[in-house]
C-alpha cells in the first residue's frame, strides 16, 4: 500500500493515527498571538477524543489563547536515526473553567496536572478545525559507485 507523501517527500499521517500519537504524550508546545508576533508555550495536556485540554493560570497563555484561534504541536524526533513525526492540532482556544454542563466537566478531568509550581485554576480546550500529520523516515542508502 502506498503512503501519501507531501510535496516534499513527508508521510502524511492519516487523523485517526494522529489522534493516537497524540494520546500516547502528555506535553506539547501551544503557539498563538500576542499582538502580532508568534509565540510558542509548553503545556502539559490531555485528550479527549479530538479535543486537546490544558490547565493554566493567569498570564500570557489564557490571555492570548481565550476564544482565539490557536495550533498546537506535539512531536518525536530520533536525531540520530534521522526520523519523527510532528502533529499539529489547529482551532479554537476556549477557556472552560467556569462551564457547568456535563461535556465541560468530563473535558476538566482529562487534563493534565501542570509541572509548574503555583495556581493553574483554568481550563482551556482546543476544539480542533484541523488535525494534520507528518512522518520522516531515513531515505534509502544509495548505492555507492
């Protein structure tokens, strides 16, 4: 069976095997907007089906992340073996702490204990617009001439 490539040569790894990677960690890199430049945070998380859910306390990630559209990537990569694969969540931030419906409550028991010391008392899910996949693998040896 063929592996869909990328115009650069990457698999492409299909969503549900995305979702599967992704359950299988448990810190991944949030990247939003302040203002208009980039930034990019570690968090630790958890999954809900699709859904990606953090805690956090006040400050730059619940600021620039509240009902804003956001990526979030979570990856491996061997070095040394010159192989990984990176997967990228994108959509929407919403900050669910204060929610007292059913969905809300299951989503805040699903999220990770944060590493950091202090408060984290927010919730905030990433209901995701797109869930994409990239996988490189070593090329083949060449033959030597």
């Amino acid at each position: 069976m063929d592996v869909p490539l990328t115009h650069s040569g990457m698999e492409i790894i299909p969503r549900r095997e995305c979702l599967q990677l992704l359950a299988g960690r448990r810190v991944g890199r949030l990247a939003f907007l302040i203002g208009d430049q980039p930034m990019v945070l570690p968090v630790n998380y958890g999954l809900s089906g699709d859904i990606v859910v953090f805690r956090t306390g006040d400050g730059t990630k619940l600021d620039a992340a509240r009902a804003r559209k956001v990526a979030f990537e979570v990856d491996e990569v061997d070095a040394d073996a010159r192989e990984g694969w990176s997967v990228v969540v994108q959509g929407v931030a919403e900050d669910i702490t204060d929610a007292d419906d059913w969905f809300a409550e299951s989503l805040r028991a699903v999220a990770c204990r944060t590493w950091l010391p202090g408060a984290a008392g927010h919730y905030v899910r990433i209901t995701p617009t797109l869930v994409t996949g990239r996988r490189i693998r070593p090329l083949p040896e060449s033959p030597v001439d």
